[in-house]
C-alpha cells in the first residue's frame, strides 16, 4: 500500500475508534486510583486487550499489564513497546464534568487516564490493520508513575522480554504545548527528578541570649544561599540545573530558639555528570556551613528516576509519523528539555526509546497539571491514536 494511502487508512481507523476511546477515558477519570492501587484501569485494560485476542499478562509489579500482539511468524522480526501510565493523584477535583471524579479527594490531574485511551485505541486501529505491518507489538500499563515509579519494577519482571523488545514508545499529553500539537526532541528531553531531605541539629535556647545556642534557623538560611551559588557558580552555565528548596520548618513560637530545622528540595538535571556532581556539591556545602556554626545534620539524598532521553532514530520515525498522520503545521521541534521527571527514562535506559508530548493547551492558554482544575479537550485522543499506530508501522516496516 502506498505511504499516502496507508496514512489517510490510519487516521480513518483512529477517528473509528475514537467515541469508544472517549468512552474509556471517560470511565477511567470518574474511578480514578492511586499509584500501584490501579485495580479497577488494570482490569479494564486488561480486559480490552483480551476482546483484540492479544496475550495478556496482569499483575506485573503489583498493578501493570502487558497485551502482546504477534504479528509476524519471522523469529527476526522486531518488537515495538508502547507504554501508558495508569495512576491519578490525590487532588479533589473541581471540575464541573459530566465524568467527574467520584472518589473523594482523587482525580486524574495529570491526563494518565487520557494515555491508557490513547493506548487502548492504537491497539484497537493496530489490531485493524494488522496486513499492513511485520512486526510483533507489546501494550504496556503501567502503574505508580506519580509515586515510585512502576517501568523499573516492570522491566526486572521481564516486560522486555518474550518476545524481546527492540524499541519503545511513550507519551505524555502536555499542557504548555498547543492543542492537537506534537512536540519532539532528540536527547536529553526530562530531568531526573532527585530530593533531599536534611535535618540541621543546633542546640536551643532562650531568644533573648542567642549567644548560648546553636541556632538552625539562620544556618538553613544560609546553606538555602548557598545552594543556590552552586547552580550559579559550580555548573557549567550552558548546561541545565535546577534546585528548588520547598520546604523550611523550624521552632514552633516567637520567643525560644528551636532545637532543629528541617529543610525538603527538589534537585533537576539532564545529565548524568552533572546529576552526581549536583548531591556531591550540595552535601559538601551542607557539611561545611554546619561545621562552621558547630552544628550536625543528617542528610538524605534519594535519587530519582533517570532523565529521560531520547534516541535519534526513534525521535525522527515519531517526527515524521506525527507529520504524516496530523500535517507538518502541527508537529514541532523542541528547543528546550523540559526540568519535569518521568520515569519512562528507564526504558530508554534498556532500548532504543522515544517519549513525546501531544498537546492538550487552547490558544492563549497554559493548563497546569497537578491542580484541581486540570482538563483536556477529548479531540486530543484520536490524534494520540493515529501517531502512535503511524509510528508504530513505520517502525516496524522499517
């Protein structure tokens, strides 16, 4: 079949299914469920796959499931993963819909339950047009993106094996990018997502004779400085770096000088390198201010997800799907990482992988995710369909 025709017979396929998929979507959000307690999507993924005849696998790392569909009788044939994350937030929603959330104090804030549709749906048009491709094809579900992450966990319990995976495939719907838009970008594409949290330990004391303690306070406030000069001044300026303190706690009243601080942040980068010499430098900062003041801490560094990077090959075959399926206007080239974390990255850490965004922002307009208001247009779905199966046979007929 020509490449025109095989494209215009995707996007048919992809507008075909697309009520069934708003239908699911709709589903999913009023029965949201937390990170590794997604039963209820689980099931019903599971569930869908099985009415496409794929071989189904549930329960991987608590909640995951995989569907794989064997299109080829070539042992040499390649295999395509292709992922969607599961899990809402713990956010009460405060959207006026018709499918609003009915669980108190839940709600999918972050357009997970828009990626397990979309994903649905590209089975359902890859399923359709299984004489147009040689190639095997493995649906991942994956749980606790917004917690610990589920892909790691997925990925030890064999997910990239039987048959073994050559390549993969995310997406994310994205809400500081243009409705109906696909936005892609070799390399480094988001951050590692690290925290720490430090406890300052001084001695207290009355306010009025601070010279009798070891005050946290203003130790905090310096190492908080402090922090901030080793993005300035210790990382080379062209590279990305981001830490954020978010919390600093300490003392409980206006009059005595508190025991101890406590201070949580947020670290970001997109390269290794700079990922181990952003926890060596902040502890070396932490370890000298205290010393000086004569203070101790403890000190917890917990590395995150891995950035997400994106290989070449895999970003041109979306990049040029995307075009076929949606038209060039509405497929871009980013030109900068974004500092989010994602933990699709340990895909990427095993095969040739490529994450992107599919838009979901109204003109003029920037939808946070994470907030009570999150919502996206159901347009998006079908469109999150139709680049996924295009990629998907480009892939494998490549």
């Amino acid at each position: 079949m020509k490449e025109a025709n095989l494209s215009q017979k995707i996007k048919e396929k992809a507008a075909a299914v697309e009520d069934q998929i708003i239908k699911i979507r709709h589903q999913i959000h009023q029965n949201p469920e937390l990170s590794f307690a997604e039963k209820e999507t689980a099931a019903l993924a599971a569930a869908e796959m099985k009415k496409l005849g794929f071989e189904v696998r549930e329960n991987i790392f608590g909640t995951g499931v995989t569907a794989t569909f064997k299109n080829s009788s070539d042992s040499e044939a390649k295999t395509l993963l292709i992922r969607a994350d599961m899990d809402a937030l713990p956010v009460e929603e405060k959207n006026e819909l018709k499918f609003k959330s009915a669980k108190e104090g839940i709600m999918h804030a972050c357009g997970h339950d828009g990626h397990t549709a979309i994903l649905i749906g590209t089975a359902v048009v890859l399923k359709e047009m299984a004489a147009d491709f040689n190639g095997n094809l493995k649906f991942l579900f994956q749980p606790g993106e917004e917690t610990s992450g589920g892909a790691e966990g997925m990925i030890k319990e064999g997910v990239l094996k039987n048959p073994d995976v050559d390549a993969a495939m995310g997406l994310h719907l994205w809400g500081s990018s243009p409705e109906g838009v696909v936005e892609y970008k070799s390399g480094p594409f988001m951050a590692s997502p690290d925290r720490f949290d430090l406890k300052i330990i001084g001695r207290g004391g009355h306010a009025a004779r601070p010279q009798n303690t070891i005050d946290p306070i203003p130790i905090g406030a310096e190492i908080i400085s402090a922090l901030q000069t080793i993005v300035s001044r210790r990382i080379d300026p062209l590279e990305s770096a981001v830490i954020s303190v978010c919390n600093f706690e300490a003392g409980s009243t206006h009059n005595v000088i508190p025991d101890q601080a406590v201070i949580k942040a947020t670290v970001r980068s997109l390269k290794s390198d700079i990922r181990q010499q952003l926890a060596a430098n902040i502890e070396k900062a932490i370890k000298n201010i205290c010393d000086i003041y004569g203070a101790d801490y403890e000190f917890n560094y917990i590395f995150g997800y891995p950035p997400v990077v994106n290989d070449s090959e895999m970003t041109k075959i979306v990049a040029e799907a995307a075009a076929k399926v949606l038209g060039k206007s509405r497929v871009r080239e980013k030109e900068k990482a974004e500092m989010g974390g994602e933990d699709f990255s340990y895909f990427g850490r095993e095969v040739p992988a490529v994450f992107y965004y599919l838009g979901i922002a109204p003109e003029g307009k920037i939808i946070n995710h994470h907030q009570s208001d999150f919502k996206f247009n159901d347009s998006v779905l079908k469109d999150g369909a139709a680049v996924m199966a295009q990629a998907a046979v480009d892939f494998l007929n490549s």
